[in-house]
C-alpha cells in the first residue's frame, strides 16, 4: 500500500473509491476551516498538514495551478501562525491574538480586478505546462482556467486572511463554490463534498468574524 498514491484504495462508499490520500487530505482540510472560521491559531498547523497531502493529491489529477498553490499554502501557513501570534500591543484582542478587521473598499475593489487579471495570465501558463515541461507535466492540465481562477483568488485571500480581515471570507465563498463544481467535473467526488461543507462553513465564518469584531466596540 503506498499512502501517497491516489489509486491506493482506503474504502469504497456508493461505488466510490476512495484512497488514503484523498480521505485523509479531505479530514484535514475541514479541520483547518473549521479552526479558521472560529478565528483558532491552530487553524494553521492543521492546514501545513492539508496542503501536504493535498499537493499529491492534485498533481495526479492533472490539476496543476492547485498543485502550485499547495507550495504557496505551505508558507502562507507558517507565516499566518505567526503573525496571529505575534501581533502589535495595539493589534491584541482578549486572547492577545491579531484583532479582526475590515479593509477600505477601493483596495478590496483592486484586489478583485487584480484577481481577474491573474486568473487569464496563470490560465494561459498552465494550458501550456505539458508543452514546456513534457517531463514534469506529461498530461495537459485539467481546466486551466477555472484552476487557475482558484489558484489566484486563493493567493489573495490568504494574505487577506493572515491580517484577519473580514473579506478574506466572501472570497472564500466565491472560491469554495467554482472548487465545488471543478472537483466534482474532475471526479474527485469527496474533495467536492468537502469544498461544498468549506461553502457552508465560510458563510458561518463570515458571520461569526463580523459579530466578534462587533463585540470590539463593546468593550472598547
């Protein structure tokens, strides 16, 4: 049995087969979110252990961008554990952790058409990779583009989510629902229903971010 291979099989359910990579990328993505959406700084070395698995994963399902972000994942996730951890005095909530907060709407604005414009470069790039780097790449990747939208509006939203702001979960939204169909269009079913309880759980987020920092002015 080889752990990291996508056809080693850990069960089959409805005539799915599921293998050990998928299932255990799976669990330990929804642990992460979950620690996310209740702002938990352990969100973060759960998510080091996601993005590790994951990265197999993806890679042998031809959906390359997403590989790549895995990579990005990875540090994003040392850095967002330390920052959450290492805030300015005047940057503490109660638990001495990095408040929660909203960004101006002109730079949120930016960062989306800034999204959009990466999306058509990386989509480009990755529609090209099995003629580049026949060795590396010897399949054509999978739905370039609408990886590669994952991809880019993932990057964003991290550094969004790293400096706690408030938007950093209606991107998560947008993101969760294209990864719903793509995963399920790919036929990696489970890591569809995940990304579908991720849908559910950014909506939690999203509203449990904005009543805490509400509760800032309270006890200001």
């Amino acid at each position: 049995m080889d752990f990291f291979d996508a056809k080693s099989i850990f069960f089959t359910v409805l005539e799915y087969k599921m293998s050990y990579l998928e299932f255990f990328a799976v669990i330990t993505g929804i642990i992460s979110v979950i620690l996310s959406a209740k702002a938990s700084v352990w969100s973060w070395p759960a998510g080091i252990v996601n993005v590790f698995l994951s990265a197999f994963l993806y890679y042998q399902n031809q959906l390359y961008p997403d590989m790549f972000l895995m990579a990005f994942f990875f540090i994003t996730n040392i850095m967002g554990w330390w920052r959450w951890t290492n805030p300015k005095p005047e940057e503490e909530d109660k638990n001495k952790e990095l408040k929660i907060s909203f960004m101006p709407v002109r730079q949120f604005l930016i960062l989306l058409a800034i999204g959009i414009v990466g999306t058509l470069l990386m989509g480009t790039l990755a529609s090209q990779l099995h003629n580049w780097l026949p060795l590396l790449f010897n399949l054509p990747s999978a739905y370039p583009f609408v990886d590669s939208f994952i991809f880019v509006m993932s990057v964003i939203t991290t550094f969004l989510m790293i400096q706690k702001r408030v938007e950093c979960w209606i991107i998560w939204l947008l993101i969760d629902v294209v990864a719903t169909y793509l995963y399920f269009l790919k036929g990696i079913k489970f890591m569809g229903v995940e990304y579908f309880i991720f849908t559910i759980i950014a909506a939690f987020a999203l509203w449990h971010w904005i009543k805490e920092y509400k509760s800032y002015a309270k006890t200001a």
